[in-house]
C-alpha cells in the first residue's frame, strides 16, 4: 500500500526555518522524504539548520533572503527551482511580533509586523505559486496563529497580521485553486520559541495559558509537524481554503 503521507523527493521551501516552529516544520516534512529549503535573514543559523538535517540523513539546502524584499524573495525561488527542483509545497512562516499598548503603538513597529506577516507570505506566495500554476500542481501552508481567531492586548497589530493570512488564505483558495493549487493555514496555539520566550518566563502568563487551554499546557514545536506534513501530503488531496487550528483546544472554549 502507498504511503499517503509520504513527501518522498517534493522540494518543500519554508520561510523562517533556521530555527522554533519553522525548524520543526522542517524536521517533520523532511522526515516525511521531502527536500528541504531552509530560509531566514540569517546565514549563520541556516547553515547550522542545515547541517542539522543533513547530519540526521535528510535533504536539505539553505537560502538567505528577506521575504520582505520582492527582489530577494524572487532570487530565492529562481535560485531553489533551478538548483533543487520545482517547489511543490510552500510554507509561510516567517513571523514577528511587537508589543505594546494600541494608544502607544508606534507606526513603524506596526508597519514591520505588517510587511513579515501579511506582505511577505503575498510575495512569496505570488513568486511560487506562478511556477506551480505552469505545473497545475501545488501546497501551501500560511502558518497563522491562535491570533488569527482571538484578540489579546498589546498586539493589535500582529492580530490584524494573522486574522488577515485567515482570509488571505480563503482569497488565494478561491484564486488558485482552480489552478490546481491548494492553501491552508496552520494557527498554533501558544508554544515555546523566542518569539514566545519573555512570555515562558513570565509566570502568570505562563500560568494564564495552562489555565486557558483545554489541553492544559503550552504546545511543543514538534505537536504542529504532523498538520504539516498532512497538508502538504496526498492525504489531503480535497482540503483547500481551511485553517487548521493546532492550539490544545484554546480557540474552540471560552
Ligand atoms: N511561538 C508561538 O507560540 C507561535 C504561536 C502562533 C503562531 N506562531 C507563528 O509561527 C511562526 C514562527 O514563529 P516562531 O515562534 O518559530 O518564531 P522565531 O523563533 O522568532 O523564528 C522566526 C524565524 O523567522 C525568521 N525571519 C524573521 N523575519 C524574517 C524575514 N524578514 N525574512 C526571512 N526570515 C525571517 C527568523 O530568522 P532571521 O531572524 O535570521 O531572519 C527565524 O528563523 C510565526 O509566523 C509566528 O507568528 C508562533
């Protein structure tokens, strides 16, 4: 019997995986038989995410770009099609975060989370799916977040960013696929990453987040690989448009 889940030799590029829940994603689909194409700003980190996979008998290539450099973004997915192969699953998971109170928030913080979260997943996303709409084949996978549903304090911002790449991900649905190309989304929940990190050590919040999720605890990285790999998987040949949301239960209670 085929493996459904099986990504045997699909080059998959995922934004942001030098390291957190990029990284993870990257381990599990390369685990799963896919090529990897490790991307972030930083050439140090990619070269130790690569050598990482490699060293565990995985395929992988790095690529430094910042995705929110159209020039840079197309140099990286001409560069990875020409010297990998052609790209069947894209990841969207390059993110940042800023805090502060709305009535503080200073315009340019709220213009940087807006160009990584919601302008960057646009131009790779444009970049990638061109190619796979000459193939009629494709995945892509926006990562969002339990934000993408929920508002919090402090980051009015980032909730906007990632309740957009909700709707973004219904809007490419309705444009690609029927060019033969399916997007969805992953929201995770609240898991530890340096994105995360002042939170983890802040123990009422730390506290608030056991409390709040029905599963009782924060997310590991390595919890949200298996959505991943199943949506970039034949499995998951007729899902298109969705968010799945990785989160313990935290959105679906009150
Ligand atoms: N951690 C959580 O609990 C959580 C929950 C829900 C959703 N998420 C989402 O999951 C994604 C990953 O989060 P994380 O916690 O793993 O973050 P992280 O640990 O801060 O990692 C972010 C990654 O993105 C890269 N990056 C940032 N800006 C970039 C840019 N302009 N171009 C290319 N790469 C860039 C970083 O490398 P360089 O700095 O070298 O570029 C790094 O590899 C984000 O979209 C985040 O919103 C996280």
């Amino acid at each position: 019997m085929t493996n459904q889940f099986s990504l045997d030799g699909r080059v998959v590029l995922i934004t942001g995986s030098s390291q957190g829940i990029g990284l993870a994603l990257a381990t599990a689909c390369a685990e799963a038989g896919a090529h990897i194409v490790i991307n972030a700003r930083s050439t140090d980190k990619i070269e130790v995410a690569v050598a990482m996979l490699r060293d565990r008998g995985h395929q992988a290539t790095g690529h430094a770009a910042d995705v929110t450099d159209q020039e840079q973004v197309e140099d990286m997915v001409v560069a990875t099609e020409r010297d990998v192969g052609p790209i069947a699953g894209l990841i969207n998971n390059a993110g940042i975060q800023r805090r502060a109170k709305f009535l503080d928030f200073a315009l340019d913080d709220y213009r940087q989370v807006m160009e990584t979260n919601l302008v960057a997943p646009f131009l790779v996303a444009q970049s990638v799916g061109r190619r796979m709409a000459e193939r009629g084949a494709g995945r892509i996978i926006n990562i969002g977040s339990v934000q993408s549903q929920l508002g919090r304090p402090t980051i009015v911002p980032y909730a906007a960013s990632k309740g957009g790449l909700l709707m973004m991900t219904r809007g490419m649905c309705a444009d690609l696929g029927p060019l033969g190309i399916q997007v969805n989304s992953i929201a995770p929940g609240y898991f530890a990453t340096e994105l995360t990190e002042a939170l983890v050590n802040d123990e009422t919040f730390s506290q608030w987040v056991a409390d709040r999720t029905p599963a009782g605890r924060w997310g590991q990285i390595e919890e949200l690989g298996g959505a991943a790999v199943f949506l970039l998987s034949d499995a998951a040949s007729f899902i298109n448009g969705q968010t799945l949301f990785v989160d313990g239960g935290m959105t679906a209670v009150v």
